[in-house]
C-alpha cells in the first residue's frame, strides 16, 4: 500500500529524510500563502474570508458599494488620513451596501466576510 500524500518514512538521524519533510512543509506552508491571497482577492464572490476594498476619492455623504461578493460583510471604514470612521452602513442586498457619514468624505471601506 502507497504511503498517503506528503508522508515519509524516515530513520531517526537519516538528514536526507529530515531535510525532505522540512522541504515538503515549507511548500505546503507557500501554496496555503497562496491559496490565502488568491481567496481574498475574488472579484466574484465566492470562497471563505474574501475580501473588497473600496476606494472613494471624491468626498461624498454617502458611499454605494458593490461588492460582488455575494454576502453581508463586516465593513470597516477609513478616512483618507487612515483613522476609523463611523459611519451608517445599509445592506441593500448581498452585493451592495450604502455607507453615510455627517459630513462629505473620502477613503476607503474594508468589506470582509
């Protein structure tokens, strides 16, 4: 019987196995890095923990998003100086939400789910 994918038989002091296995979770660790990036970054929707940055240059009162990721995401949102604001987020439906402030802004919404 095979031995199941990224196993190894080693012998306590072989440096070749040690040297293998260390080789094989330093892969594994680059394509879990990978796999993390490329879920945060789906315009569509989709996978677990994705991720929108919305960017608003033009300071205005109130912000329409969308979103495209198919959910009701938490919302942080920042000014253009990097502080958080508060602000009024609304859910108009899975893939966009308004965001209003008191007065004309501009930055950015961090949208997560």
């Amino acid at each position: 019987m095979p031995d199941p994918p990224f196993t190894t038989r080693a012998r306590r002091g072989d440096p070749d196995a040690a040297m293998t296995v260390q080789l094989m979770l330093e892969e594994l660790k680059d394509q879990h890095d990978d796999l993390k990036d490329y879920v945060g970054t789906i315009a569509g929707g989709g996978g677990a923990g994705a991720t929108y940055i919305f960017t608003q240059s033009t300071p205005l009162s109130t912000w329409t998003i969308g979103h495209s990721l198919g959910q009701y995401p938490s919302v942080t949102v920042v000014d253009s100086g990097g502080t958080e604001l508060l602000a009024d987020v609304v859910y108009i439906s899975s893939n966009t939400i308004t965001v209003t402030f008191a007065a004309a802004t501009s930055g950015k919404a961090y949208l997560n789910y």
